[in-house]
C-alpha cells in the first residue's frame, strides 16, 4: 500500500563512512544507545517518541495551555483517553516507564518477594519491578518459542501456567499483558486470550492490566485475524480490549503518534488517589504530569489518528514489507511479521556464538558498521540478568529488532536497510562475540559496555555498578 500522507517537511540524512562508523562504535562500547544520532543514517532504534507528528499534531500545539493546573489542554486530552479507553481515572505521565511507576508504586509499596506475571514484560515494566523487588515473570504462549512459526497471536500468555501460578504460594498481586507484545517478536494478543487472562486474575481476586502502549495496533491485527472481528471498527475493539481490564498503563510515543507523554488509566478510586500523589511527588501536578500542556494537545490528537485504518494498513503493510525483504535474503526471521518492529532471530543468523556472548548484540554492531543502520538487542542482554538476584542466563529469545518510527521512513530507506543486513548476512561466518565489560544490575541494555570477545569461551565477569 501506498503512503497516506504526503511529505511536507524532510529531514537531511546523516551519510557516513566505514572508518567513521567503527570508530563510533568503539567510543560507544558496542553499545548502540551511546551512538551520536548524527552517526545513525537509518535509525530503527526504537518506535518510542521518535513519529512524525501531522500537520493537524504541530497546529495543535499552538493551542497549548501550560497553566499550571486545570488547563484546557489538559480537559481536552482527558475528554479523548477517557472516550477512547473508557477508564474513569487517567493521572498522566512524562512517558510509559513513568506510568509504570506510578501504577507499582501505588500497588506495590511493600511488594518485595512477589511475582507479577506477564505474556512478556518489556525491559522497563521489569526493571520497574526490579526495582522494587518484585520478580518479572513471562508466561509466553507455547507458539512463541518457535520464532519462525507463523501462528497468528503469539503474542498471547500461557494460560495453564498463569492459572498454576496464581494457584501457587508465591504472592501475585498484579497480572499484567503487554499487547502487542514487544519482547516476543512484536506479536499480537487474541480478545479470547485478554478475557481468559482478566478471569482467572479476577477470579484469584487479582487486578488485571494491560501494557497498551501498541493498543491500535494490536485492534488491527484482531481484526484481520480474529473470527468474529472482521467488520468491527478499530475504536470499538479498543475499547472492548479495555473492557475487561481494571487499567493500563500507556506510553503515547507509540500509540500516541507524540514524541513524549504517558499515562495511566483505572477504575480503582483509590489506587488512583496514591497515584495522583505520587505524580505530585515525582512528576508533577495530576493535570500535567511532567506533560507541557502542547504535549497533552498533541497526544489529543494522536490518539484519534492512530485509530484509522489507512494508517493502521500501511503501518502493518510497511512492518510486513521489510520482513519479506530480509526473508528473500535469506535471513531468518520472527514470524508472522508483528506489528511495530521486523525481528531477526540473531541466534539462528550466528549459530557459532554462545548465548552469553550475546550474539543479537554482536550482530547490531556488525549491520551498524555495514550501513549506519541503528537497532535495539531484544535478548540476552536485555532480559537475561535478574536485577533481584544478580543472576545471568541465556534468554528465552535472542533478538535484533528494527522498530519503525510512525509516518518517518519510506519503502526506499527499508529496502536500504534489508540491502545492509543481507551483506552482512553473507560474512557471517567471521562474525566474533562481545563480552560485557561494565553494566548496572537493573535495565543493563540501556548503559552497558562491551568488548570483542577474545576466544569463544571469553565470558569474563563484568564490572557491575548500581543504578539504572
């Protein structure tokens, strides 16, 4: 399918050398978030805050309101969350992570111990946990193992083994589903899955809530592939995937179609009471949440056009493309295509690597040096070390993901980006491992150094230091 849009404003791309690029990477540590924008020709990252706003978005922004309390902008905003979502209580946020906090600190004050599981929680929904001593437990569907398996939601959560934990003695006092989910290959989450999954937490006396930052694009995929959905619009399966949650918590840089917000929604009164009085300690005042009152105008706007389905078409369409082209060159990928992000399954591109020389950071580091293309490591660094425990084990997936910015880059750019993975693809064989060099205990893939590894069994311990 064809764009939607139309460009009106460009953007010049950063153009680099080789020599460049290797010596950017040494000064970043292999780690491609220390990497300069102005080093990144095709920056697939992340998708989180980095949209193309529309000309309705930046005209928005002129109707801004920053009083300090009870703006307009901030009744307008509330007016499309509580439309769009159908939750009383919406205390708004800088970004997700932000409303995870608030969410875990309202719920989990004195929660050390207990497990709150999910389908798969994303590195900072764990960290967040993490940090508060709560074990982040992913229950993934049994079809989620086999990333080259084309089953339409395996996205879902195992429902027998949330069923065994729940029935368990350890204490669950949250069950949480990321949809889409972000760390098994961007894949979707059935309606049929949402409500078992709300049953058996409501039935254990457990609030339920949704990670729904992907939310529309999670509406789309039900739509295509759910009986029963086929000529239901994408607001009304929003809604009714909403209707069986007591909240969620929501990033607006991906659903939101804005370059920086959040907020989480409940039923919960008085939950929401200890939220509103943490975002005045820690964000804010609860009608601005660290939000100028520009930013709640554009999410206003957002949140209505993430909702079309052109858009949500050529978002898919785009996703599917890219995922094509890499598979015609032979690289292996998650499959079916997801929704937000193409994956490649790292483990199977460089089977000569150990797990715990991190191969889906290896190979970011290889496609950056290729191309100048920038991507995000979705293994063992970034899910494999328990920030409780200090204990490291190989993930469950090892993943390179190449998230694409909303309404930013052309079939052109992706083809560029296939071309560049596909050279490396063919050198592979002499691709060596990394080794971590320092890390911190807790969201490791955002600050962690590495170095090349110098034998195939160099797994030297790391220097370890405490933050996030």
């Amino acid at each position: 399918m064809y764009e939607p849009y139309k460009i009106k404003v460009v953007e010049p791309l950063p153009i680099t050398t080789r020599a460049q690029r290797e010596q950017a990477l040494r000064a970043a540590g292999y780690n491609l978030f220390g990497l300069r924008a102005a080093d990144v020709t095709i920056d697939l990252l992340t998708d989180s805050g980095t949209a193309a706003m529309s000309q309705d978005q930046w005209a928005a922004l002129m109707r801004g309101d920053e009083s300090y309390a009870g703006a307009r902008s901030w009744h307008r905003f509330l007016d499309v969350v509580t439309e769009t979502f159908g939750f009383p209580h919406v205390i708004p946020a800088h970004q997700g992570r932000a409303a995870e906090r608030l969410l875990f600190g309202a719920l989990l004050p004195t929660a050390s111990g207990h497990t709150v599981p999910s389908n798969a929680h994303f590195d900072t929904t764990k960290g967040n946990l993490e940090v508060l001593g709560v074990s982040a437990r992913d229950l993934p569907c049994a079809e989620a193992a086999d990333p080259a398996k084309a089953a339409p939601f395996k996205g879902n959560i195992d429902l027998d083994a949330l069923r065994d934990l729940l029935a368990g003695s350890r204490p669950v006092p949250l069950v949480m589903l990321t949809v889409t989910n972000n760390a098994a290959g961007g894949q979707p989450v059935s309606m049929a899955n949402i409500a078992a999954t709300a049953a058996l937490a409501h039935e254990a006396g457990v609030p339920f809530y949704l990670d729904a930052c992907r939310i529309a694009e999670n509406a789309y995929f039900i739509q295509q592939r759910e009986s029963g959905y086929e000529h239901t619009s994408i607001a009304d399966i929003v809604r009714h995937m909403c209707s069986h949650a007591d909240g969620i918590t929501f990033s607006a840089k991906k659903d939101g179609l804005a370059n920086i917000g959040g907020f989480l929604a409940t039923r919960d009164e008085q939950l929401a009471a200890r939220a509103r009085q943490l975002c005045v300690v820690s964000e804010g005042y609860p009608t601005y949440g660290g939000l100028a009152g520009r930013d709640l105008e554009a999410i206003a706007v957002g949140l209505r056009e993430v909702l079309d389905a052109d858009y949500l078409r050529h978002r898919i369409d785009s996703t599917a493309f890219l995922v094509a082209e890499l598979q015609a060159r032979g690289i292996p990928m998650v499959l079916p295509a997801g929704g937000h992000a193409a994956y490649i399954d790292a483990a199977a591109f460089l089977p000569h690597l150990p797990l715990l020389q991190y191969p889906a950071q290896a190979l970011l580091g290889e496609i950056y040096l290729e191309g100048g293309v920038r991507g995000a490591e979705l293994g063992t660094v970034t899910f494999g070390l328990d920030g409780t425990t200090g204990h490291e084990q190989p993930a469950a997936w090892e993943l390179v993901r190449l998230a694409l910015p909303r309404r930013v880059y052309t079939r052109s750019h992706l083809a560029y980006v296939a071309d560049t993975i596909g050279a490396v693809y063919q050198r592979r064989h002499g691709i060596r491992g990394l080794r971590i060099t320092e890390q911190p205990l807790v969201m490791r893939n955002f600050t962690a150094r590495f170095a090349p590894a110098t034998t195939s069994v160099d797994t030297a311990a790391p220097k370890v230091y405490q933050g996030t």
